[in-house]
C-alpha cells in the first residue's frame, strides 16, 4: 500500500482536550504507512481578508501541510452549538486558497450528544467543496471519560473505533487516488 501523509487538527486550543487526545491516539494506532501530521490552528491570527496577501508564517505552514497531505482530519469540540472559533478562523483562512477544494476529510465527534458543530462543519465543508468521507466518520464517547491519548490506546472499543474510521479514510483516499489516475 502507498504510504500516505494526513494532516489532523483540533478545533480545541486546550492542551488536554479529548479532540487532541482522540488524534494523538490515532497517530499512535494508525498503521506504517500512514504519517498522521498534526496541526497547530492556535497561532494563527484572527481572519482578516485585508491580510490575505501578507506573509503569516502559521498560516503558511499550515497551508503547506494540508498541500502536501492526502487528506484532512478534524476533532472539535461543540461551542454553543456551533464549530470552535479557533476551528473556524482557521476554516476562514483557508476558505479562499487552493489546497482545501476536494480534500478528502474524515471527521472525529468526540462527545456523541453533540451534533451542531458537526452539522455546521458539514455546511462550511460543502461551501469550501470539501470532500467529507461518510463511511471514516468516527463518535467516540470521550467526555467526561477521564481519558488521555493512553487511555484512548489502551480502550479496546474506543481504539477500533478510531483504526475503523482511519481504515476507510485511507481506502477511499486510495480508491479516489486510483480513479485518478485511471482518467
């Protein structure tokens, strides 16, 4: 199988957030060929359209790491029903640039009663032409479950859960690749 790179992001800023934790697990599981690349949205500046055309390092590298990746994978949190700012901005960001259009995307919901922020981003994917990977979507029971990146490890349910939904990302990142190249 060709190795693949795959950048992931938090829509949570905190250090020990469940979304961080669910893809610091996930970079532990996921199989060899798979490079789980993970982002940092926190140092990005607040969306400005006026600044669009300036050199702003986190935004570069940022921009740079979702080019050269296979695919994009997003845990976040639900914020008053709605996508985290951070999360947002960082959407806001990459709305008008080329790397995002038809990137393949896998979706983490960390607490299963929360369904807004995944409705939302289902809506901002659709707008930016973001290919959202049905079959690789992944609800984890985390919160309040007291679980780092170990524990997620170390849960049997909760860790085939995650290697399921990666399995699928990658496959169809494969089978899309394939169709690719075929045309």
């Amino acid at each position: 199988m060709e190795s693949l790179k795959i950048l992931a992001l938090s829509g949570s800023l905190r250090k020990h957030s469940y979304n961080l934790a669910a893809i610091n697990a996930l970079k532990v599981l996921a199989p060899s060929h798979v490079e789980l690349i993970v982002g940092n949205i926190g140092d990005l500046p607040l969306f400005n359209p006026d600044r669009e055309n300036e050199t702003i390092p986190p935004l570069d590298k940022l921009k740079k790491s979702l080019d050269e990746s296979s695919g994009l994978i997003l845990a976040t949190p639900e914020y008053a029903h709605g996508i985290s700012g951070p999360l947002k901005n960082a959407l806001d960001w990459l709305v008008s640039g080329v790397e995002f259009p038809y990137k393949p995307i896998m979706l983490i919901n960390t607490s299963p009663r929360a369904s807004h922020a995944q409705t939302h981003l289902r809506e901002v994917f659709i707008t930016m032409s973001g290919n959202i990977i049905e079959k690789a979507y992944v609800s984890i029971p985390l919160l309040s479950s007291g679980l780092d990146s170990d524990g997620i490890i170390k849960n049997n349910g909760i860790a085939s859960v995650l290697q399921a939904g990666l399995k699928s990302f990658c496959d169809e990142i494969e089978t899309q690749k394939l169709i690719k190249r075929v045309n």
